[in-house]
C-alpha cells in the first residue's frame, strides 16, 4: 500500500457489466443457432458465421481507422447483431448478400450514430429490411430444410408466404392452413428464415434470459397478447380471409422478433408502461401489415416503426417517484 | 408470507458480514485524542476548555453553536494540548481538540457500572434535556442531533418510533453486535424514545440475515416486559436502512420530497442512538465512545471495537496488525455509502461506524463505456428517478431541467452506479447535480423571503 | 413529351412564385420592430457566444450594448478592443482602451514537486473530486488535474500537460472569457494583463497553509516568507494569508522577486533573456547594503 484510493461512494459495483449481459443473449440465442443449423445444414452455418465475423470486423474496422476509438468489439454486442441478422436471413442467402446487410447493419445502423447504445433502430433489422427491399426474390423465397445431412432442397415460400399468394388467387385460409401442422411450426419443419423455424429453442432462450434478468418479459408478452387478439377478432370476424391466432404466433419470425429484437435494450423504452405500449405497438402493426399489408411479414418493420418512437415513449411514461404523485 | 420491505428499486449486493462473530472488544486508549468539533450535521461547537485544561471522561468540553448542534464531550481524561485546524479524514482542516491521555478518570455523577436500569424516567421534558446534554447525534451516519429529532415541529404528531438495526450495508456488523451484547439496553432505549414520542407504539426493524439479534430482542422485550415495543424481520435488500425506505417498509407511507419523516408521523433512531439514550438517560454517560466495525476481506483480524471519540485512525488499524500490503482502498463506513479515507492520521467522530479494507480488485471502477439504455439504474432507484437521464442533465448543467426530475430527491445510496453494466459514473455527476438543484431551491426561498420582508416594509 | 416538361416547368414556377409572395406577406405581417442596430454591432462581433461578457450570447450583449447609456459595463474580453472601437464606432459611444488579459495558471504543484499520498478513482471532474476531498497530494490548495478547466474552454486555449499534470495556457488562444476561471473549483486560474510584449511576473501558487506545511506538501509552494514582498521597490507584493500576489498593476518587471524566491514560486513569462538569478541577487545585496550605509550615515 503506497497510494491510498480516494472515489465517491458506492465503492463496490455488481457483477453485471455490458459483456456479461450481452454473453447472456449470445448464450440464449444458442439452441436456436443449434436448431437452424441442424434444420438447415453447412449452409446456415455459412451464413452464420460470415454474419458474425462481418459484423465484428466492421465494427472493429471503424472504431479504428474512421472513429480512431477505443474499440467497443470486446462488448460481444456486435456478435449479436451478426447472429441475429444470420437468423433474419434464408439459409441459401449467398455470403455477398450477407455482408452487405452486415455493412447496413454495422456500418450504417449502428457506428453512424455514434455506436452502441446511440443507434434508434436495431441495427440487425435494419440491415434485414434494407436486405428484403433490395434482392425481394432472394428475401422471399425459401427452400424447404433439408436437415443437416438431407439432400433433397424443395424450393417454396414461408408459409406466410403461401397465404399472402394463396389469398390472392382467391382460395380460403381454411384450404391454405390445412396443409400446415402446428405440430410442424412448434418443431421447426417449414421454411422460413433461420430464425423462424424453431419456437421452442427460441423460447427457450427467452426464458433464460428472463430468469437471468437480463431482459423483463413485458414487451414479448405484449407482443405476443397483442398479436393472439387483435388476429383473434379478426379470425372471428371472417375465418376465410384471416388467418387464426395460433398461426400468427408460430410464424413469420413474430417469436424470434418479440424475444430478441424487441427487448433490445437501446431500442425499447425502459420503463414498464412504455414498454407494454410498445408491445401493443408491434403487435397490432405487424398483424396490420400480415393481414392489409404487401409483405407477407410484418414484424421487422412493426418493430422499426416502433423503434421510432421510443424517445417519445421514454419521456411519457415514467415510472412513479417515490412520495410524489 | 413475504417479508416487509420497501416498495421501489434496491439492489441485492452480497452481505459479507465476516466480522459477525467478533464480539465488540474495548480497544486499548490511545495516547493522544483529536476530538473534532464538527462531528453532527450543523453549527460546529464551539470549544469551551483552553490550553492546559486537565479534563475528565465525560467533560463537555465544546457546546451546541446554534439550535442544530450538540454537546461534545471529553472521551479520554488528561491535558488539553491544543486546539486548532488539523485536516480530517478528506483532508480538509476543521478545528480539532488535542488532548494527551493521561489515566482514565471518569466525571463524577457517570455510572460506569453494569447494572440495568430499567424504570423510565417521568419527565419527558427533563429526558430530553438530558439527551441533549448527552450529544446524542444518529449514528446511523447522518448524524443528526437527536434532541432536535424529538422536539417535532408544532403541528405535527409522532404515531411510531422506528430502531433502525436493518444494517443493510455490507460488511458491518457493530449494530447486529450491539443487539446481541446489549439487547436491553436497546430496549430500554426504546422504550425512552416510544415514551419521549407520547407513548407511541415502536417497531424494531432487523433484516432477516440476523436471526440472532431478532430472536434475542424478542427475548428481551418479553423479559423486560414493555408494552408496544415489537421485533419486525425484514427482507435483506438495500438500501432497506435509508430513513425513507425504511419508514416505507414498515408503515407504508412514503415522505414527500423535501419533507421530514415525522410529516408522515415517524420518528426514526438507529439501534446505536436507541443505546446512546439508554447511556445519557439512564446512565449519564454521555457518548464518548462508539462501536466500529474493523473488517475487509484482505484484513486478516476481523473485530468489532468499542473506540473513544477522537482515538487517530492509524492507532486503531496498527492495533490490528497494521494497513494490509494489498489493501488499495480504507472506508470509513459501509462500502455503498462510506466516505473513502484520505487521511489515516484523522480521528474517529461519533458517527464511525465502521473501517473497512477493499483491494483494488474488489474496488477499482471499470472505465465508463456508453450507456446501453437497459434502464437497470432506473430499476435500482429506490427514489424512483431516472439515474441515466440526471446524468446527462447534470453534465450538460442544465439545473431547471434537473429540479423537473427530481435530482433533489437522491438520497445517493450508490444503487444507480453499483447496477450500471457500463459503469457509468453516475452517483458522481448527479451528486453535483443535486447540489446546484438544491443551491437553487435556498436561492429561490432566500430570494422570496427577502421579498416578502419588502413588501412588508 | 415536350409538353409535360414545358407544363412541369410552368407548374413549378408559378407555384415558386405564390410560395414567395406568401412567405414575403407573412414575414411583412409578422415583422418585429428592432433597433437595426442590434444586427450592425452583432455583424462585428467575434460570434463565440461564449458568456465572456457576462451575457447570454454575442446577440444578448449587442441588446444590451445598443440601450446602455455607454459601454462601461459592456466590454467584449474575447474580441478586445479592437471589436471595441467598432462597436463603439457604430453606437457613436466613447470606448476606454482595456489592457488585453489573459489566463494565468497559479499552481505549479508538478508531478514532480507534490508526492501523490491519494489515488482518485472517480468521475473525472475537478468539481466532484473538490466535493469529496481536498486533492491527491499534501497540498489542499493546488490544481486537481482534471481539467474542468480544459473543458470550460470553448477556444482550445488550454490543455493538460501530462508530464506536469497542469493546465496550460496557449497565449495566442486564450481570448479572457473567463470561462476557466469560473470552472476551477480552487480558483487557480486567473485573468491578468497580458503586459508588454507578452512579459509578466506572478506567484504560481495559491496555498495558503503555513511555510512548514505548504512546503512539506509541495517542493514549489509559495511559503509565505515575505522575502519577495521585501525585495520589491515598487510596493507591488503583498503577503496576505501565507500567499504572496503581485500587483500586476505596480508591478515593473524588474524581476528581482523572481530572484530571490526560495522555492521558485515566482514565475516570469515571456521575457526575451532568461533570468540571471546570481546576477540579480548579486544587485540587490549592493543596493541593500548601500541602503544600509546611508541609513548609518
């Protein structure tokens, strides 16, 4: 003891730091990357890792030479955008596609507003969006799994998809979804985008990360009762042109979206009302745009609109001051 | 059933009461005291003894400097050596009594005897008066003048006397040991303090991590055999000892901002003060000595010691073997609302509840990244407030926006900086915050005050 | 096709037209009436709206500049008096020339000269670092190494030496705002004349504990012993509260007190020769002497 250390009080801190939370996402997010990729082969892997190590080097890269930061990569919140825009995307999205939703995502979504934690949208949807309105055919069409050691690629739309289409040509939802299993959806046997063909491992993973604290399930919850009741009036009102709650719960990435793109810390407001409202939000946009829209899928650009307001959200709803009404 | 505790915020840091099983030893006098006279919250007091004087245990040898203010009495009998500007444990120099220690000769009329006295004095007024003559201060940390406490304003009326012995920070365990070695003695406190207040009922408040204590006060109670005193086991969560919190917890109502704890009808006195009352009242000891909890993982002699007033810092760690090679930080106090000492040659005061011993590893602050928005600061604030946002605000200066928000209301218990995964600073900048609220706030009365007197001209 | 480009373009013209005459009725309806002057003195002034002259801005200071009776309490310390007598100039008041200042540093408590017994972990800001204790070495005085000061400076004028851990003033920058002065938390940092040609004399040091003390805690502190104020033949030093400060306003750079200061806590700035100590006590002790002489006499 030379030197005595002199700081202001508290002298001790928790546990908990910015990597530790976003190791706890990275681990939830594991059976669902075991899941895809078991689904969907070498190929998810592909995508998977060319996501990840694109998100890391960009950002890396521009702490570096443009910023001339200390670099932020060691947060690991740059592994999860890489994840999760990896499970936003097909399997068979070539790893060209791939990096320049990475750059949308890193380069423009995340670092231009100054890095994490100052963006207004999630970065990883972003870059997905920006994917889907530039290469729609590559975006919307999906081959059917062929399992990690299958060989027998049958190329289809999401079973939103075969609605949407399906809708148009006049047929009834009763005639579409009676080819689909609920059964199917929960376990991951339909096409999709990685990340939407497991339910269970994504839930799985949302549970974790509940028990763990890292996240407050309010907003999925919203999401998740929004969606059931507003496609339930709906479904009540017309069975032949709206699809039933169940099925907008099981598809289209809503459990993937309302796990881990919603309760994305920056982008969701903090306080418990604010978040509720923006779960009832999302939910209530994306079944507007699944059941009015011209996307089959609406969940990433509910969340993006939501993601907007978010600053609003944040100064209305406050949570109550101890002795002041 | 879910124990009490209070309705917002509170982090869960790991107890580490290490030091529970020392029993509390007296330590040894030192050779030479340094008795501050600014030792309360208020007026200094102003020294009534002069070079040279030969004092005795228990002297008054400083008296209140204005109505919030208190007693201070010689702790150590010998020769007053000097009185001056010594720097005190931030460095900064406050006038200090110097007295070399010369046998320990206690004043007269002082029962240093063991023996309980458990009949309660009639005269409330005269119980008071001698608290006051005691220079009884809360030694929860506040250090508060308790005669003041118990004179409430006109108007207002006590409903419950609250003894804080929840003890919720870290480490310390010289309250837990009080309750254990001198549980009667509390209650007798207690039941001074119920009977001061108006025969009020009165709730001992424990968190739940001291089963001991909460078994052998209730013990006590039955044996001495007092009405309207009770034991309540609290859930452990900090910060459950803050006054609001606490009066939060056991009466569920919540002070307003700005507003004493007796506008919502309490009175709250730590289970130290409750034996301090016992001591001045039933004893006429006034406090001269307090219990200090000397612990740390990296220090090897764990110990809970009675220490006099005035005994330098460095006298009692040298005691205990000496400052360890790896401690890198001292604190006076708990390790969430301590002060860090910067001096070791300061003297202990009436509030040292505590020195503890941190390694660098257990306390060096990680450097602040930028803020996820994960709203855990928010979650942690047991006042309600939006930590994340006062700092911005304190940063950028912006007072009106700052007093919009309530920074004036921070009771800096430290759970906004101890929760941020970015490590923020944020306790830091929001004291600073609060402070310019709270300068502006006294301007604004100060300035409506004079206008008032104005208009009355 | 040729018609839907004359039709586009005619479209967008007569519309850019409306559009106009709109915004030139409204702006006509809503126009307020202001002293034009107000935008003349504006136009001259340096547009930092740094506060340096106790207004909110360089706006607010040419409010007030216009309706003052005259400039006494309306000087602009970053644009001097050259923007002065413009100002002056356009609002047909008289100017007093003001000697230019500039921002002094009065601690040289150096790495080297204070041992550090205190390591600060905390928010980097001197501000909370001064509400908690009085600094990481024995001098309860001297800078906290911070930098609010740094930060205070809207002109870049001051930085942090790492070798010394003090603030440092780039003359040419520093405009005496004063901003620096306001953030200091131990008033270190004063503004004083520039002087002639830059050339200046100060006590780079604000401690006003005893000699023993202030010396135990810092190689370089002033300690009070009066030897400056003694040397001085034009009554320029005062020793006040253990702290000599020289009059800048008496003082005649003849740097004899520079000289004689024990601890070098005298500081010259500026001057063309560096300072020839033996030399200079060498005249003082004759000058003093012969004093002495004539005083037998």
């Amino acid at each position: 003891m030379s030197t005595l250390i002199v700081s202001p009080s508290p002298h001790i801190h928790s546990k908990d730091s910015t990597k530790s939370l976003m190791r706890d996402v990275v681990i939830a997010l594991v059976p669902a990357i075991i899941c895809s990729v078991i689904f969907y082969g070498w190929q998810e892997l592909l995508v998977l890792g060319v996501s990840v190590a694109s998100c890391v080097l960009l950002e890396w890269a521009i702490t570096k030479y443009m910023l001339k930061q200390p670099s932020t990569v060691g947060d690991l919140s740059a592994v999860i955008t890489g994840i999760l825009l990896a499970l936003n995307l097909p399997y068979t999205t070539p790893w060209w596609m791939v990096f320049i939703g990475a750059v949308v995502a890193i380069g423009v979504a995340k670092m231009t507003f100054g890095g994490i934690g100052q963006n207004i949208w999630n970065p990883a949807l972003v870059g997905r969006v920006f994917l889907l309105v530039s290469f729609p055919t590559y975006m919307t069409s999906w081959s059917q799994p062929q399992g990690l050691f299958g060989v027998d690629a049958v190329s289809g739309p999401t079973p939103l998809g075969t609605i949407q289409e399906g809708l148009m040509q006049g047929s009834t939802v009763q005639e579409l979804t009676a080819s689909f299993n609920y059964k199917d959806l929960l376990f991951a046997n339909l096409g999709g985008s990685a990340g939407e063909v497991c339910a269970l491992a994504l839930l799985a993973g949302f549970v974790y990360l509940c028990v763990r604290r890292v996240i407050k399930p309010w907003i999925t919850l919203s999401i998740f009762a929004t969606v059931a009741l507003t496609s339930l009036i709906f479904w009540g009102i017309d069975p032949a042109r709206f699809t039933d709650p169940l099925f907008n719960l099981l598809t289209g990435g809503l459990i993937l979206g309302a796990c881990f793109m919603a309760t994305d810390y920056v982008t969701s407001p903090m306080s418990l009302w604010g978040g509720v409202i923006f779960g009832v939000g999302i939910g209530f946009l994306t079944m507007m745009i699944r059941y009015f829209g011209s996307y089959p899928e609406g969940v990433s650009f509910a969340i993006l609109i939501m993601n907007s307001v978010v600053p609003l959200l944040n100064m209305w709803f406050k949570q109550k001051k101890f002795g002041r009404k | 059933m879910r124990k009490p505790t209070f309705s917002m915020g509170g982090v869960h840091p790991h107890d580490n009461k290490i030091s529970r099983e020392c029993a509390i030893q007296p330590l040894p006098l030192a050779p030479v005291v340094y008795i501050s006279v600014a030792q309360h919250i208020g007026a200094p007091s102003v020294p009534c003894v002069a070079v040279g004087d030969k004092v005795k245990v228990g002297q008054v040898i400083a008296e209140p400097g204005g109505f919030v203010s208190a007693y201070i009495h010689s702790s150590v009998s010998g020769t007053v050596k000097s009185i001056g500007p010594r720097p005190d444990l931030a460095g900064r120099p406050s006038t200090h009594i110097e007295i070399a220690v010369e046998g320990d000769e206690w004043l007269e009329g002082i029962d240093t005897t063991d023996t309980l006295i458990t009949t309660l004095p009639e005269d409330n007024k005269a119980t008071v008066e001698k608290i006051k003559l005691g220079g009884v201060v809360g030694l929860g940390g506040a250090t508060f003048p308790t005669h003041v406490k118990l004179s409430p304003p006109p108007g207002s009326k006590c409903e419950r006397v609250i003894i804080n012995g929840c003890e919720c920070e870290p480490y310390l365990t010289s309250d837990f040991r009080t309750l254990l070695e001198k549980g009667e003695q509390v209650v007798v406190g207690a039941a001074i303090l119920r009977k001061v207040m108006g025969d009020v009922p009165c709730t001992i408040a424990i968190e739940e991590n001291k089963p001991e204590a909460i078994a052998h006060i209730k013990e006590v109670i039955a044996k001495l055999g007092y009405e309207g005193i009770e034991v309540m086991s609290m859930k452990m969560r900090y910060p459950q000892g803050g006054e609001k919190q606490l009066i939060d917890a056991v009466m569920h109502r919540q002070v307003g901002s700005g507003a004493l704890p007796i506008s919502v009808g309490a009175v709250v006195q730590n289970v130290a003060t409750a034996l301090a009352v016992y001591d001045a009242v039933q004893k006429n000891k006034p406090i001269v000595d307090n219990s200090v909890t000397v612990t740390g993982e990296c220090f090897p002699k764990q110990a809970n010691l009675l220490v006099r007033v005035g005994t330098p810092l460095r006298y009692i760690v040298d005691y205990l073997g000496g400052v360890p090679e790896n401690a890198a930080k001292i604190i006076s106090g708990g390790p969430m609302m301590g002060r860090a000492v910067a001096n070791l040659d300061a003297a202990t005061v009436k509030g040292t509840g505590a020195l503890l011993f941190l390694t660098e590893e257990q306390t060096r602050r990680a450097p602040e990244s930028n803020c996820i928005r994960c709203g855990k600061c928010a979650d942690a604030c047991p006042m309600g407030l939006e930590p994340f946002l006062l700092v911005r605000l304190s940063r950028a200066k912006d007072v009106e926006a700052l007093e919009a928000n309530a920074a004036q209301d921070c009771i800096e218990c430290g759970c906004c900086l101890y929760s941020c995964p970015a490590h923020i600073q944020l306790l830091d900048s929001i004291r600073i915050g609060k402070g310019s609220v709270l300068g502006a706030i006294r301007a604004r009365a100060a300035a409506a005050k004079a206008a008032a007197e104005a208009a009355k001209k | 096709m040729t018609s839907t480009i004359i039709w586009t373009i005619a479209v967008v013209t007569v519309l850019g037209l409306v559009l106009a005459l709109v915004l030139y009725l409204v702006a006509q309806k809503f126009k307020v009436e202001e002293d034009p002057r107000i935008d003349e003195v504006e136009k001259v002034m340096p547009g930092a709206n740094c506060g340096g002259c106790g207004f909110a801005g360089c706006r607010a200071f040419a409010e007030a500049a216009v309706k003052a009776p005259n400039l006494d309490k309306n000087y602009c310390p970053v644009g001097g008096n050259d923007t002065m007598a413009k100002v002056a100039a356009i609002l047909g008041y008289e100017v007093k020339a003001k000697a230019p200042m500039v921002a002094v540093v009065r601690c040289n408590g150096t790495c080297e000269a204070r041992p550090r017994v205190n390591d600060y972990d905390g928010y980097a800001s001197c501000v909370v670092k001064s509400t908690l204790y009085t600094g990481d070495t024995g001098c309860a005085f001297g800078c906290l190494g911070c930098g609010d000061c740094v930060n205070a400076c809207q002109f870049g004028a001051l930085s942090m030496d790492p070798v010394t851990g003090l603030p440092v003033v780039d003359e040419e920058k520093c405009t005496a705002c004063g901003s620096c002065v306001k953030a200091c938390p131990k008033f270190i940092i004063e503004l004083r004349p520039k002087g002639p040609r830059g050339m200046r004399e100060f006590v780079s040091c604000v401690n006003k504990d005893k000699g023993p003390v202030a010396k135990k805690a810092c190689a370089n502190a002033c300690i009070g012993c009066g030897i400056c104020a003694k040397t001085c033949t034009h009554e320029a030093i005062v020793v006040e509260n253990n702290v000599a400060y020289i009059d800048p306003a008496k003082c005649k750079l003849c740097r004899e007190c520079e000289a004689m200061c024990p601890t070098n806590a005298i500081h010259g700035v500026n001057f063309p020769k560096p300072l020839d100590k033996e030399a200079v006590k060498a005249r003082i002790k004759e000058r003093q002497l012969k004093a002495k002489e004539a005083a037998n006499a």
